[in-house]
C-alpha cells in the first residue's frame, strides 16, 4: 500500500527531469528504497546491479559509513556557512587546496557550486568576465561539439548539443557554434585516429575563422562523451584540440562532470590525456553523489586576470550553498575513499568489465563497444556492415531500459540504442559478471522481438 500511495503522490506532484510528463504519468515511478555497494533495492524488494552508478555519480558505491560519519559530523558542528562577506569552513578551504594539489597544471583555483550544470553555467559568466578584463568584449562567442553535453541551465544547455535539450526552448543561442562530434564508429571520413583528429582540427579551425579569430571566447570539450552516446575520441585528439585552441588564444575548457574521480581510470582524464585546460568543471563523482556539489577549476592565468580586472570591486558571481562546509566534508572523505583504494578497484573491474563486455562483439545486435576504465558504450544495430541503428519506432531507449531493469540491471539506455555502463568503482567481479550475463540475456530477448527480427531481415 505505501508503494502504491508513494506511485500516485508522485504522478499527481513530482515533475521528474528528462522525462515525458504524459508518460511519466502513465508509466508510474519506480521507488527505490535503498542500496549497498553497487546494488539497490526497489520499495517492493527488487534488487539490481547499478551498471550506472545512479547517474554516472556514484562512483564509491552505496553505503560507506565513513561517508556518513562525515557528513553526520559536520551537520553538528557547523551544518551552513556562506562564503560572501570573506567568511568560510575549514572543510571547504580544505577541500580547495586538496584539489588544487590533484588538478592538472596551474589549475589552482577552485570555486563550489551544486552540481555540474551551474558549474559550466559558471565558466560562461568567468570566460565574458576574462575577456572584458582583457579589453576585448567582442570575444563572445563559443564553439561546442555535436552530441556534447554541457548541462541543461538556460546558457549551458546550448552549449550542450542533443536536440532535447533545445527543442522548445529558444536553444541555441546565436552566439553558441557547434562542430561535428570526432565519433569513430561513425565518423563519415572513417575510422582511423589520425584522420579523425585532422578532420576535427580542420573543423575547429575552419569554424574560428568562419565566426573571426578575435571573436571567439572559448571551446568546450569532454574527454569523452558522456550523454551523446559514450563517444571515445581517438588517443590524442584533445590534446590536438587544445593546442589548436592555445594557438588562437581561444580558452579551452574540459567538462569533466562525468569523467572526473576515477571515471576512467584516473582522478581525472585530463591529467591521462597529458592537457592542461584553462578551465575544467567537475560534480558527480566529487562527492559520488551522497549530497549535490561541483566545482570550477581555474588555471591562474585565468584568475589573475578577472582578480586584477576586477580590482577592489567584488566580482558579481556567487551561490548561496556554494563551499557548502556539509558538501566539502563529504567530498573529502571520498576523495580518501578514492586514493585508500577505490581508483585502483576502478581499474581493476574496468578491465573485467571490458573483457566481459567484448565477448558480447559476435551477437547480432551488438555494432560497437567503446569506453575506457568504468565507462563503456555498447551501440546496438540491425545490420553489422551497413552499422543500421534499431529502428526509432521500436522506442530501444524505453525498451532496453525496462527489460534490462526487470533482468536485475541498471544501465543507460541512449535513444539512439546505445547501451551506457558507469558502474561503481566498489564493484567486485560478481557484479561485473552480473552486469554482462545481464546483459547479455537483455540482448537476447530484445533479438527475439518481432519488429526487431524484421528489421535485421
């Protein structure tokens, strides 16, 4: 009965985030009622592998009391405190200086916000703020990626390139450009890196001259893809990327909201990649998702800039729960978590998890298997050599989603029938066999679907 009164309060109230309302209704919610390690547990006492660790954020796993010691601490002794008026926490101020000493290169300055939306939100209002301290207004103009993801806020949403993220809304702004998306399985000049990465360049190059040099303020980029569908550039594409951007002046920065702590193996992709951004965005990960907090990281080139532009006049940017001390304090015991033994855990079950999941290559449906350390694509097609995606009518995401979800496991399931995996880094090798028999039996039954057997016919 609870379940049941929970599922209509929920209709009648609830407005849930990138979801068709009308089919949300008639769908009902799903109640999770708790979780441990990499499973959780429905109200009505379903149990799931977690192949996406909520929402590619949970990366310690479910249920570490150090976690919850942590936050229960500081809730005592100080549960709020702002950062205006020059006050602070010792939690934040902390947790500052352990990123900084983590953060690539001179990425030394660190400002809080609550997740990863207002965290690129906020790198738009520093990048104007920069330029206009520089005494050149007219760069404002900034250069994304097709099927990138950047946040759903007003201005960072389109910045984010996937049509539902801008269809009614007024999205994209005039000022936002968008190149095409590196997309090796897909890429129309072909498979091979160096070719990808020079097209790419010739992109990027041709679209800065297109908008004029001295008018573009900044290039985003993830390491890799998450939302469009887990696409992997090939080795050394960003750091082309960047150059290209170093070459122009233009401001380059990383979005690594779901690739920061451990996602792909180290704290942060960039840092593996071998670049340095001018600025980088982090969330998820940063507190595995216990309490909502990111961050901005800043290069001190950067900094000083806006700092000196600014002067004695205080620099018109700020949250209220910004460096929220509860946040803070969570985000450092994970960050022990992480370096106590979780990172090397991730790599660990990553590598099992690839080997597990490249023995599904000969099934029909399986067109493409992609990833890096606890992050993987599975693209699904109806035709190996002509790459077909599962027909749209089919509803794949909807589909997938609710078989997989009844076989006892979580994943992402794209629109396009692209499978997405970001399981914990806790994850022991149980769990990641469960993750691909899972799997695998989803791939089974979803071949024996009659409009999908037509479809392959």
């Amino acid at each position: 009965m609870l379940a049941n009164s929970l599922i209509e309060l929920d209709r009648a109230h609830l407005i849930h985030p990138v979801a068709s309302y009308r089919g949300h209704e008639r769908q009902g919610v799903r109640v999770l009622k708790s979780a441990s390690g990499a499973t959780v547990t429905e109200a009505n006492g379903h149990q799931l592998v977690d192949g996406f660790a909520g929402l590619w954020c949970v990366n310690a796993g479910y249920g570490h009391e150090s976690i919850i010691e942590a936050a229960t601490k500081q809730l005592r002794e100080l549960p709020y405190a702002t950062g205006y008026f020059d006050l602070g926490s010792e939690p934040a101020i902390r947790l500052a200086a352990e990123l900084a000493e983590r953060a690539p290169g001179d990425l030394n300055r660190v400002y809080f916000t609550l997740g990863g939306s207002d965290a690129v939100d906020s790198t738009i209002r520093f990048v104007r703020y920069y330029w206009n301290a520089k005494g050149q207004p007219q760069r404002d103009q900034f250069i994304s990626i097709q099927q990138g993801y950047h946040g759903s806020s007003t201005v960072g949403a389109g910045l984010t390139a996937l049509p539902a993220f801008h269809a009614g809304f007024g999205l994209p702004f005039d000022w936002q450009h968008k190149i095409a998306s590196p997309y090796p399985y897909r890429n129309p000049v072909g498979s091979d890196d160096e070719t990808i990465i020079a097209a790419s360049l010739a992109a990027l190059k041709a679209k800065i001259e297109e908008i004029g040099p001295d008018r573009v303020a900044a290039f985003y980029a993830e390491p890799i893809q998450g939302s469009g569908g887990v696409i992997v550039p090939p080795k050394g594409w960003i750091k082309a990327m960047r150059d290209l951007c170093s070459h122009y002046g233009v401001l380059f920065i990383a979005d690594e909201v779901i690739t920061g702590f451990g996602r792909t193996g180290p704290l942060f992709a960039c840092a593996d990649e071998g670049i340095v951004p001018d600025m980088m965005t982090v969330a998820k990960g940063l507190t595995s998702g216990y309490v909502p907090m990111g961050a901005v990281f800043m290069a001190d080139h950067v900094y000083d800039v806006i700092a000196d532009g600014a002067g004695e006049t205080a620099v018109g940017h700020g949250f209220t729960y910004s460096a929220h001390p509860v946040s803070a304090a969570v985000a450092l015991e994970v960050l022990k978590l992480y370096e106590g033994g979780l990172l090397d855990n991730g790599v660990k079950a990553g590598k099992r998890l690839l080997e597990g999941l490249n023995t599904l290559r000969d099934h029909p449906l399986v067109g493409d298997i992609r990833g890096r350390g606890m992050l993987y694509g599975v693209e699904l097609v109806t035709d190996k050599a002509k790459k077909t995606p599962l027909p749209p009518a089919s509803q794949p995401a909807r589909r997938i989603f609710d078989r997989a979800w009844e076989n006892g496991l979580v994943i992402r399931a794209f629109p396009q029938g692209v499978l997405g995996y970001a399981p914990p880094l806790c994850c022991t090798d149980a769990d990641i066999d469960a993750i691909v028999e899972r799997t695998r039996q989803t791939l089974d039954q979803t071949l024996n679907d009659a409009d999908i057997r037509q479809a392959m016919a």
